[in-house]
C-alpha cells in the first residue's frame, strides 16, 4: 500500500522505514530538507511540500500525520483537508486530545474524508520493536487500512499468549486495536501514558529510597551502600516489578549510577494532564496518576535523584530530552 508521512522526527521517520522493510510505499515529507533526503536513500518518495505529498498518491489517498499536538497538527490536517478529496484518509498518529479528534473527525466527514486517530506507543525503538497502536475512527477506513497498522506492529514476538484468552480476532495480541469510533484511539493512548506517569514515579520514588539509604543523616549501622545498577539487574531477573522502564533504568544505571547527565527537571506532555480531566469528569479517584503529575511539576523547581531516573527513563524511550531550564 500506498501512505503519505508528514513530520519525520523521532518516529515519523522509523515509521516510514519499518513500512518500507514490509513492502510499502511511502510518499514522505519533513520542514528539514536533509530528513526527507535520509529517507529517500532508504527507497521513500521525497516531497517538497504537502501538496507534493497528496499528488504523488494513489487514490484513495491516506497521509499519516506524525506532528507534535496542538498548533503543528491542527494547521496540518486543516491544509490537507483543502488538498485531499472523498474517499481519502487523514491518519493523526501524535498525542492529540482526543476531543479534538471528534470535532475534526466531523468536519472532515462533511467533505467525505475519513480521520482516524492512532494513539502510537514505541517511542524511538519502534523501528525494530514494532509500535503499538490503539485506533479510533470509521470501521470502515481502519479495514482499509489495516495492512499498514499490522506492518507497523510488534506481532506476536516472543510474548507468551495470555492464558484464557478466547476471542475470535487477535489483532491486539499482534499490536494493535481497533478502538471504536473517531478520538478512542487517542483516548486509550491518553490513559496509557497517565499509567505510564504513576509506574515511572514508583520507579523513581524506590530507587530514591535505595539511594538516600548511605545518608550520612541516618545511624551509621543502618546505612547500606548498594548498587544500584545491580539491584535493577536482579529486578529485572524473574521479579513482578519487571518491565521494559526498568529495563531502561538498568541500562541508563549501568552508564552512570549518579546519572549526572539529567538534571531532573522532568516534563509533562499533554497526555498526562488530560488524563486528570477525564478523570475529574468521569468522578474517577486516581491518587496515583495524579501525584504522579503533580510530582512532575516539583521536578522543575528542586531535583531528586529519582527526578533524574524520570528523565533518563524518558530519554530511554522516546528520546526526550530535558527542558533547558
């Protein structure tokens, strides 16, 4: 198949080569010329502008949209809805608020062009990992495109299958979900990534503690230096707590126990915040997630040690790197 890439940063671009490694077409664009270039070399199709893109496509035409949310996003789909006709797709793959999926899922509708959201989670690693996508919008344009979005997940890898699990598709063991109708991708995708906050901040909050344990504050008999490069190693070993953020805490350990890099000034993406609202709307408790947040805020304004796992953790898997302050 045939899919416009508009935005090439940290996973527009490896978005596009996975696509390629799988057989597909890729027509892609970037404002940085010399991103469109690299692409290119890896057998994409450059363009110089959007409508570039939309005229070397076949219709119908779907063109993937991989910008940050907010402004980027919501300029891009509105120039792209002028360019592109009936029976084309506009794919909003970032972290957009879901609300704002629905209202251009309904706008473009009375042009006649399907607008699926795809709450995309894989960060840098993608490439070789797989993504996995939770995708909201019209049945009908998800089947269509439903070749891409298996080419870009994980598949079944070598996850064992969950025991009990009877359903008769099993598009969510490969990766990816077909959540419902226009801003449910983005919505699971929002949630996602709250949950996401609350397991960092434990991370971070336990290996603070194991830390602060040589405190010259506490009775000499009960200080313990330990290692914590190899406390994260055994935890990765068998424990309940294991997962893919401690493994990039092992890995960010094993470089510089100190983790002098990071200054712990961690930011907060929308997701995190929206996550509270919908929360707050739908009188849900959620201590956890919202400490989480709140704790992201006091990170900007005086710095732990587990500040600076937040943001090598973050680093680790999507590339983010720290707000100068």
């Amino acid at each position: 198949m045939q899919l416009g890439i508009i935005g090439l940063g940290r996973m527009g671009g490896n978005i596009a080569r996975r696509l390629q490694r799988h057989g597909h077409e890729t027509v892609v664009f970037d404002h940085n010329p010399g991103t469109v270039q690299e692409l290119t070399k890896d057998g994409a199709t450059g363009a110089s502008d959007l409508a570039g893109v939309v005229a070397a496509l076949t219709k119908p035409r779907a063109v993937w949209v991989m910008l940050p949310a907010g402004d980027p996003t919501e300029t891009t789909v509105a120039a792209l809805a002028d360019l592109l006709e009936a029976g084309d797709t506009i794919i909003d793959g970032g972290n957009s608020f879901y609300k704002d999926d629905i209202r251009r899922a309904m706008g473009l509708a009375k042009k006649g062009i399907d607008y699926i959201d795809v709450g995309t989670s894989g960060g840098v690693w993608g490439l070789e990992r797989g993504y996995c996508m939770m995708i909201g919008g019209t049945a009908e344009a998800f089947n269509r495109l439903e070749p891409l979005f298996d080419a870009l997940a994980p598949g079944y890898g070598a996850i064992p299958r969950t025991p009990n699990r009877k359903v008769a598709e099993d598009r969510s063991e490969r990766g990816y979900l077909y959540t419902g109708p226009a801003g449910s991708g983005h919505f699971v995708k929002m949630v996602h990534n709250g949950i996401e906050y609350g397991m960092m901040q434990a991370y971070a909050e336990g290996f603070d503690i194991l830390k602060m344990k040589a405190s010259p504050h506490l009775p000499e008999e009960q200080r313990y230096d330990l290692n914590l490069a190899d406390v994260a190693e055994v935890w990765r070993r068998g424990s309940v707590i294991s997962s893919w953020l401690l493994d990039l805490t092992a890995s960010a350990l094993a470089e510089d126990q100190e983790l002098a890099r990071y200054t712990g000034a961690v930011s907060d993406s929308g997701e995190g915040r929206w996550t509270i609202q919908a929360a707050i709307e739908e009188a849900v408790p959620t201590p956890v997630l919202a400490s989480a947040l709140f704790a992201r805020f006091r990170s900007r304004q005086e710095h732990t040690y587990g500040d600076r796992m937040l943001s090598a953790m973050r680093y680790g898997f999507g590339g983010h790197v720290e707000v100068p302050q």
